[in-house]
C-alpha cells in the first residue's frame, strides 16, 4: 500500500511539473502567440493519449501556421543565386504522410526498422519522420561507413528496408550482395538513379489509397561511434513527458518563437536530431547544410538570418583559423545561440570564440543513450573554464565513485544521469544495458566532477583513465594545460604501457600553423602546473588528430601509433 502511495505521488508530481513547464516555457518563449485553434485543436485530440510521436509537431505547424517556412536546403550546386529547395511545414507534412503511405504499402510498419545511410538533405527528415508516422524504427549510420559496417548494423538492427544516397552506391551495392533478407525493392536511392534500385521519387509518387492509421509509437536507433569497438544500437522512445524535458531544456536558452535555425552537424548523429527537434517546436524554420565550410557557414547565417545552430568543438576551431577580421566581415548579429557538444569544448576555445563573435556560446553535454543532460551558458564558460554547465531542469544526475558512493565537491566519480530521455537500452543486448545502469540512472563512462559553484567538469572517459605509478591521471586535465599553451592548436592524452610505472602519459598535439615549439618546452609548461605523475612523459606531434566524422578523437588509434 505505501508503495503504491508513494507511486501515485510521484506521478502526480512530475505531471505537475509537466504542466507547470509547458505553461512557463510557452509564455517565455512566446508560443502563446502565435496558437490558433486549429493548431490547438491537433494538440487537444493527440497528447492526452499518451505517447507523443514526435511528428506529431509538424501536423501541429501544418495546422498552425501552414505557411511558416519549414525548412530551406541550399543545393549544393554553383550557381548565384543559389539554388534552393524550400518547404513550407504544409508541404513537410504532407509529405511525411506520403512517405509513411508507401513504406506501409511495401509491408513496413510498426517496429519495422529502416536503414538510413544518407548525407543532410530533406528526404533523411521526411523518411524518418515518415516511419515514425507508422510507427517504424529509423536506424541512422554514417554515410561514410564502409560495406562491413553496413552489413554488420544491418544484421544487428534487423533492418527491413535501406535508404541510401546515391554517392555512396558502389559501397551500398557491395553490402547488400550479403544481405538477401532485406528485398531488393526496399534498397532505395535517394537524390540520383541508381541501375537496379528504386528512387525516391519512385517510391512516394506510386502512392495510392488512403494513409495508413497514424502509430503512437515510434523510435530511433542510433548506433553509437564506436569509438573503441562494436558500435551499439541505442533504443530511443518518447514518452509522454518528452515534450516538456525539451521545453524544460529551452527555457534555459534566449530562443523565441518564429526564428532561425542552422543544422550543420550530419543528421545521423544524435546533436543534429535533437536540435532541430527543439527548433521544430519553436516554429523555427530550419536551414539544413550537406556539409560544414566555414566561411559557407557564415555565409548561411548571415543570409537567412541564423538565430541558433549546433556545432562540435572542432567546427568551431576550424572557423576560429579564418581569423577575426574575416568572420567579422560577415554580419552574425542575428545569432542568440551557438551550442557546441559532442566533443570536449576545451576553456581556450570557448573564450576565443565568445572574444570573436560575442558571450553567444553554450556548452552541452549529453550523449547519444542520456539525450541532453548539463547546459553551461556563456557567464558560466567565463567563470568555471572548461565546464558543461549544470542539470537542465528534469534531469537528475549522480557522481559515484568506484564503490559506488556520492562524490563530494571536486571528486571525480562517473557520471549517471536520469531523465525522461534515457534510451530505452541498447537493441538486442541487455549485458551493455544492464552494465550502464544504476537504479534507473543511465552512464556511457564518462567521469567528471562538480566545482564549488555547481557546475560539472568532464574528466575523461573511465576507460580511458591512466593509472601512472599509482595515481588516477584524467586526460582531461592535462589536455587543458596544454591547450593553454601558445603553439598548441590540438591535443589529445592516452595512457602507454610503462614497465615501471604501469602507464606513462603520451600526448599527441598539433602545433598552430607557422608556430614552433619542442618536448622540451611543452615539458616545462605542464611541470609548472601538474603534479609528477601527470606531466606527459613524451610527445608525439601529427598533422591532425584522428577524428570520427561527429568531432570525437580514435584515441584507439592514438594508441595502436605508439
């Protein structure tokens, strides 16, 4: 009976919270304003049922503001002007209708997944959210994954239909030679003919009927980098509580209703879903690239008038090398919010950043499996260097050491975080789910610790932790002093076998264009500002770090080089 008490409680007060961040969240934000009856009436028919299908926001703007532009892909072909197509949220969801129709016709529907191996361009956002109008299962991969990596994602998500762009066809055509279970007139290209597959166009033009009964239910599967082995499927549904952990995340940001939004970060990845996810809700129209140029990024905000977008650490040091003067000849003064995440944002970077295009920059952290989890804004970067931020509003976090017990302020101790966007688990593998688990809070590994102020610091990942004659040494923080460092542009720490000590610090760096600088030198800057164990005890200079498309170093591959 108590246990039942204390249930009901709980419901009721995070049904509470619910409604007390949608209200709050929708006056700052302006979403009062601009509610017509129509839109209402889709909101007041489809979210009492529970389960909230994340398409659902788009037949909301198709019934609200059916003209509001919707989403805007400049071709990347030359031409001036640019050639563009441009959808409307009308359009948009209309045609989320018709691609969700003929996937039912071709047998797929709810739990069915769907292989999407395709560069940014609007058919990725239609067809999954299509499936998801069916209650599919979209599984987004890399549009640079190799034919084994195909076939192994494939196999493992049990995948029953493949959208593929047409630049990658050869590789396509090499991986499904062994895939005979999934039908050859499900292997589908999109954005060019490809000899022996259906298109696109084939597909949604043969169309016929009526659609199909709408799934409360849908998912995406995002498999993870697979940074240091076997990438993992991470099983993401919505809950009815999904809506408000968004809007709980945007009330902590400057965004209004009816702006601008950039995605720049390839779709396959969880930083480019979620946050065109968050601007869908505003209304926002969305400017989606094929590929990150800097000065073609600067380019796109300043003619569409860019309000927010989301990039990785490294985009931002690839702009930083245009210097000043020339990302300041573009007019960026539309811009309220530049999230960066996904990699480390190192303190020197963030502040050259803020110094050029103005206190603008936010640092998150969140991971493919916990959704989005700490937020810092620019006045924190500024005063706690280096850190993601605090718990958006929702989201509980633990820092437990290795016996499992609560850190205290400047502990470093893993990170498990719990919130209504935790993943379901990770597909056919409950060993990995169970291991990432702790009484309902989730971790992929990540250690960090919390600063007197309240804001958290990532440390490293714990298997990446070196143990050097003893003494736990996060790569983290040696990775920040050197960073400090006047030669050094890149920098990544990995702990060698050390016959005397176990391990030995190794960092690799990469020195700033035209700029010098020795072991000796760099030995010398860390002494004066770690202890012993911690100074790197060699120094590998590269070229660049090696990196996975979404900004994250192989340190795998750091160490096979040493």
């Amino acid at each position: 009976m108590q246990n039942k008490l204390a249930h009901i409680r709980r419901e009721a007060t995070a049904a509470l919270w619910r409604a007390g961040t949608i209200a709050r969240v929708g006056v700052q934000t302006g979403m009062h304003t601009v509610l017509r009856w129509p839109g209402a009436r889709v909101l007041l028919r489809e979210l009492p049922r529970g389960k909230q299908n994340p398409t659902l926001i788009f037949r909301f703007h198709a019934q609200n503001t059916p003209h509001r532009l919707g989403l805007v892909y400049p071709e990347p072909i030359a031409g001036d002007p640019p050639r563009e197509r441009v959808y409307s949220f009308f359009e948009l969801n209309a045609l989320m209708d018709r691609v969700g129709q003929a996937l039912s016709q071709r047998g797929l529907g709810r739990g069915s997944p769907v292989l999407l191996i395709l560069k940014n361009r609007p058919e990725f956002v239609l067809v999954q959210s299509g499936l998801g109008r069916i209650g599919g299962a979209a599984v987004s991969i890399s549009w640079r994954s190799t034919a084994p990596e195909i076939q192994y994602v494939a196999k493992h998500s049990g995948a029953q239909a493949i959208f593929f762009d047409a630049h990658v066809a050869d590789i396509v055509r090499a991986a499904v030679a062994e895939l005979p279970g999934i039908r050859r007139e499900n292997i589908v290209s999109v954005g060019g003919a490809v000899e022996g597959f259906p298109s696109f166009e084939s597909l949604i033009d043969k169309v016929t009927g009526v659609p199909p009964d709408r799934s409360e239910e849908a998912a995406v599967v995002m498999y993870t980098s697979g940074t240091t082995g076997k990438p993992k499927g991470a099983v993401r549904k919505f809950q009815s509580s999904a809506l408000a952990s968004a809007l709980a995340f945007l009330g902590e940001t400057p965004l209004k209703v009816d702006e601008m939004h950039l995605a720049v970060c390839p779709l396959y990845h969880a930083t480019a879903f979620g946050f065109i996810g968050l601007a869908t809700i505003l209304g926002h129209g969305v400017v989606l690239l094929p590929e990150f140029r800097p000065e073609l990024f600067l380019e796109t905000i300043q003619r569409y008038r860019v309000t927010s977008t989301a990039v990785v650490p490294t985009m931002l040091h690839r702009l930083l090398e245009l210097g000043p003067e020339k990302i300041r000849s573009y007019d960026t003064s539309s811009l309220k919010a530049i999230f960066s995440g996904g990699a480390p944002l190192p303190a020197t970077l963030a502040i050259d950043v803020m110094n050029v295009l103005g206190d603008k920059l936010f640092n998150f952290y969140g991971a493919t499996e916990t959704g989005l989890v700490t937020l810092a804004k620019p006045e924190d970067l500024r005063a706690s260097p280096g850190t993601i931020g605090r718990a958006v509003p929702g989201v509980e976090i633990r820092l437990v050491d290795e016996q499992g017990r609560p850190c205290a302020d400047n502990q470093v101790g893993e990170l498990y975080a719990r919130s209504p966007m935790i993943v379901e688990g990770y597909h056919a593998d409950p060993d990995a789910t169970r291991a990432s688990m702790l009484e309902g809070f989730f971790s992929v590994g990540d250690l960090a610790r919390r600063d007197a102020r309240g804001c958290y610091h990532i440390e490293g990942r714990k298997r990446d932790m070196i143990i050097s004659g003893g003494v736990n040494v996060y790569p983290a923080e040696v990775e920040d002093v050197l960073h400090a460092h006047p030669a050094v542009a890149d920098v990544a720490v990995v702990g060698t076998f050390d016959r005397e000590w176990g391990e030995r610090v190794r960092a690799f760096v990469v020195k700033k264009p035209g700029v010098q600088c020795d072991d000796a030198e760099l030995k010398a800057h860390c002494k004066g500002r770690l202890a012993g164990p911690k100074v790197p005890r060699d120094f590998v200079f590269l070229d660049a770090l090696p990196r996975n498309p979404t900004g994250k170093v192989l340190k795998r591959e750091l160490r096979e080089l040493g």
